[in-house]
C-alpha cells in the first residue's frame, strides 16, 4: 500500500456519545487507524514524515495518533528522563519506547486552552530528532504538493511556511523536524 493511499479519516472523526452501545463510525475508524499506527512503524522514516503532513495539511488532526503510532507494547513503561522545557501536558517519547530506531525522539508540544472555558488540549508543535542525519526537503516538498508555500534555506535547516493549511510552518534540517501547526485552524476534539 502507498503511503498515499492509506485512508486518513479518522484524524478527524469527532466521537459520538451514544447511551449503552458503541459508536459504530468509531469502531470502523478503529481499524484505519490500526492500519496507520503499523506503517508508521514499518515505512521508511521520509515516508512516516510525509504522513505526519498529509494528516495537517487540509485538516486539524486529533494529535492523540501520533502520540502511539511509534510505541513499542514490549519495551513496558520505562520512562527515561525527559529533555528540559517538557510540560506537564507535552508529549514526549524515546527511542527507547519506539518501535522505530531511527528516531531519537519525538515531542508533541501541546497548547493548554482555558480548561474553564474549552478544557480543550491543541497541537502547537511535532517533533521528531533522527538518530542518523537525514535529507528529506525532497520528500516534504512531494507531501506539500498542492499547497502554496515558500521555502527559505539557511545553514542547518529549511523552513517552509505553508498557506491556507493548519500547517504554519516546517523547519527540517539534517538532524530535525519540526511541523508548527496554525492556531487560526485548530479544532477541538473531545
């Protein structure tokens, strides 16, 4: 299956409350998102890359997905000390957790909203630190097709900075990948 092809859906899917039954839409997203979870697991890292922006870049995606789609279910619950600046609702994995070895970590920098207004938790930031250097501007550039966006390139990184998207900005270098996500598209999921 392509990367292309893989049904992205349920990144979107806001839940239904339904009084003692099941959320039949839920259930069928379920198993999408079991399809998703293993090739991001599996794929060339360029291409769980290209997913991450194919999940934004039309639409808000419910972060959770990317939270779990690299966790390893046999390496247990160990937690290794986090790198400074992580939050109390900030995301952040090792390489120790992951399924994945090319990845040193990833981190999901959450914004809080006013919990007395919204208690609503929004993606601010995604990022990942390779263990090896990598090149990948050719392929997020191929996972920007159709956007309008512009690209500045500087010593250790490419920024990119993406119009009309919940994407804002992305900022890859050799060692780095960093998708901002655009506050004007955020979008509650509860």
């Amino acid at each position: 299956m392509k990367i292309q092809d893989i049904n992205l859906d349920f990144l979107y899917y806001q839940r239904v409350a339904v009084l003692d039954g099941l959320d039949l839409k839920e259930e069928e997203y379920k198993k999408k998102a079991r399809v998703f979870k293993n090739k991001m697991k599996d794929c060339k890292l360029s291409e769980a890359i290209q997913l991450i922006i194919y999940g934004y870049k039309e639409q808000y995606a419910q972060h959770k997905f990317y939270s779990i789609c690299f966790y390893d279910v046999k390496t247990g619950l160990s937690r290794p000390e986090e790198p400074e600046g992580i939050r109390k609702k900030d995301f952040y994995m090792s390489k120790i957790n992951m399924a994945r070895k090319d990845i040193e970590h990833i981190i999901l920098r959450i914004y809080e909203d006013d919990y007395k207004k919204t208690n609503t938790d929004y993606l601010k930031e995604l990022e990942l630190v390779f263990v090896e250097p990598q090149k990948l501007n050719k392929e997020i550039e191929e996972a920007l097709e159709g956007k309008k966006f512009s690209k500045n390139v500087f010593t250790e990184s490419t920024v990119y900075t993406i119009e009309d998207s919940p994407i804002s900005e992305i900022e890859v270098g050799s060692e780095k990948f960093l998708l901002k996500t655009n506050p004007t598209k955020w979008k509650a999921y509860y």
